[in-house]
C-alpha cells in the first residue's frame, strides 16, 4: 500500500482531494529524502492552485482533516507519535504557499480595485468640467425657452389645454436647471445644505412632467398619499431620485409597455431608537426584472445595461449618493421577468411652526 502511493504521484486532472491524499502518502512512507522534499514542493504547489480555484481557507483545513481520516482508516497500524512529523510538513507548506498566493491575489484585487475608483474619479472629474463648462450656455439657452413660454402664457387663455403645456414646458425648464446643478454638486461633491421641506409638492410635481414624457404605454399611478412628508432635503434631490427611478422603470418595460407604481408613506423600518421614523418612497415597475449578478452591480457608477448611447450609468449611482447624504437607505428587490421595487427610506421630522414657514406650505413648487 505504502508503495502504491508513493508511486501514485500527482497526475494531471487528479481532483485536490486525490492529490492531497497522495502527497500524505508519500511524505509518510517515502524512504529517499528526495521523495519527501518533492512531495512537500507539490504540497506548496497545491495550496497556489488552491487559491486560483479561490478555495476559501476553511476548505483547505476540512481537506487535510479528511486526508487523515481517510489515512488512519486505510492504516489502522500507524501510530500517531511515529507520523505526526511527516504529516504536519505537507500541511505547513500548503497552508504557506496558499497564505502567500492569497495574500498576493488580495493585493492584486485592492490595487485593481483601487485603480478602478481613481478612474471612475477622473471621469466624474471631466463630467464635472463639462457640466461647469456648459453651465453659462446651457442656461442661457434655457432663459429663452423660459423667456419665450412666458410671453406665450400671456397670450392664450387659462385652464386652455395649451396652457397646460405651457407650464409643462417651463417645469421641464427648471426641472433642467436644477439637474446640471445636481451634476455639478454630484462630480464636484459639493455640501449640500438641506432644510426643512414638505416633499409632497415635489413628488406631485415630478409625476406629472413624468406622465407628459413618459412613453404611452407606461401606466403611472400613485397610491394616496399623505397629507404632507416633511424630512430634510432639497425639492431638486427628492425630484432627481424619483425621476431617475421612473425613467429607468419605464426603460425595462418589455415593448414599451407596463405600469410603474409610486408609493409614499410612513415608515418604522430601519428608523434609529427615538427617532421620528422614516417616510418610504418605493417605485415598482412591472418591467423586465434584473438577476442576481445585476442587483449586485446596479449601483456602481457607468455600470449600464443600456445600448451605447442610451444611458451613462449614473443615473442609479446618482441616486445612492443622494440618498446616503440625507441620511436614508435603499433597498431593492427585483425578480427576473417580474419588475423591480426600489424603497428609498428617508428620516421624517415634524411639520415647522407656520411662522418658521414665510412662503406658505407650498414653496417648494416651481
């Protein structure tokens, strides 16, 4: 038996359990120094391919445990004090060569990783460039729309289905404005200085530009909300969040088609002790749904499913920084070929005194 496995070697393709078993046999009944020095090398051996197959440590301990069970099971006869010397040397230097291979393999991945966020930093950089760049134009470009719907209003009837498009055309206005200085804050990661606001408004107002622009066979309801959802933000944060997320929703639609559900409501889930609680905003689509592996990536920034040209992939990125500097948290489920929910939980405060509110309950329109 003993002879049997010295010759047995590691031959390729053998399974690490097989060649594990081997090398055991050999440094335990080899006679010639050489053949222990050989099989302690193909130990070292094993424990890098052990890394490369990305073997987590546990398993390498549960496969030298097995090795001897099976070893003492098949010679009954050995006694532990004659063995223990041979038996532990393969088993120093597997875990050795795997405890170096890992740790290189770990360095690796933290300077790809690294590099991966110095470029990913460039490039918001450059956005940041472009977006400051563009600003002045962009702006001046829109004075004239904005200038030009204005005069219009003033020359067609209220309440007329055209001045209703009027004041689509001047909120998709502001609604721009405001999303370059969100770019801009974004890149540039600008403090924020959010205050008191009753976000309702802003939802309400954000949903209808969304059915004005969403294609027509995207269905958008909104359950019954709230009376007011006072938190700590800017109306321009709240309406970036559920615009992103409708936009992507309506793009998952197979054939363009489906419904997007909005939700807001109070919320006692992940509230801190002796808070006031959290209100949820939650976006369900009737959409395409993502896999696992996507739910893991949709976050990072410029990771998009989307056709060149069709998305950045900011928009879900955007969104996750946004809500981590109001202090929320977002979560999401998402079945393959059923839709996806997100739910963006925000802490709630108390409604402000009137006379801490100058412009009225609804200043936050516009």
């Amino acid at each position: 038996m003993a002879e049997s496995l010295v010759a047995s070697g590691a031959a390729p393709g053998v399974t690490p359990r097989a060649r594990y078993d081997a090398l055991l046999g050999r440094a335990l009944f080899a006679a010639d120094p050489l053949d222990i020095e050989a099989a302690l090398a193909e130990a070292a051996d094993l424990g890098r391919e052990l890394v490369r197959r990305e073997t987590p440590p546990e398993e390498l301990s549960e496969l030298h445990h097995d090795a001897l069970v099976r070893l003492a099971r098949a010679h009954p006869e050995l006694r532990l004090e004659a063995v223990a010397e041979r038996l532990t040397a393969p088993l120093m230097e597997a875990y050795m060569a795997y405890s170096l291979a890992f740790r290189e393999q770990l360095e690796r991945r933290t300077e790809h990783q690294l590099n991966l966020r110095l470029e990913q930093s460039r490039r918001l950089e450059a956005i940041g460039t472009l977006a400051a760049g563009i600003a002045h134009d962009f702006n001046n470009i829109l004075g004239a729309i904005v200038g030009r719907a204005e005069l219009l209003s003033d020359e067609i009837a209220p309440a007329s289905p055209a001045e209703r498009h009027v004041r689509i055309i001047l909120q998709a206005s502001f609604r721009a404005r405001d999303l370059i200085a969100r770019m801009l804050t974004f890149a540039r990661e600008m403090g924020d200085e959010p205050a008191p606001m009753d976000a309702l408004p802003a939802i309400l107002d954000t949903i209808e530009l969304l059915r004005a622009t969403l294609p027509a066979g995207v269905e958008l309801h909104m359950q019954t909300p709230p009376d007011a959802a006072w938190m700590l933000a800017e109306p321009s944060q709240i309406q970036q969040i559920l615009m992103n997320l409708c936009v992507n929703a309506a793009d998952a639609m197979p054939d363009g088609r489906g419904r997007i559900e909005i939700e807001l409501a109070p919320s006692v889930r992940h509230a801190p002790d002796g808070a006031a609680g959290l209100w949820c905003l939650r976006v369900s689509d009737t959409g395409e749904g993502m896999s696992p592996e996507l739910q893991e990536r949709v976050f990072d920034p410029f990771f998009t499913t989307k056709a060149p040209g069709k998305g950045s992939g900011l928009g879900l990125s955007v969104i996750h920084g946004l809500v981590s500097k109001l202090g929320g948290i977002i979560e999401l489920k998402s079945t393959p070929g059923a839709g996806s929910q997100f739910s963006i939980y925000l802490p709630r405060i108390e409604a402000p005194a009137a006379e801490e509110d100058p412009h009225g309950p609804h200043s936050d329109r516009g």
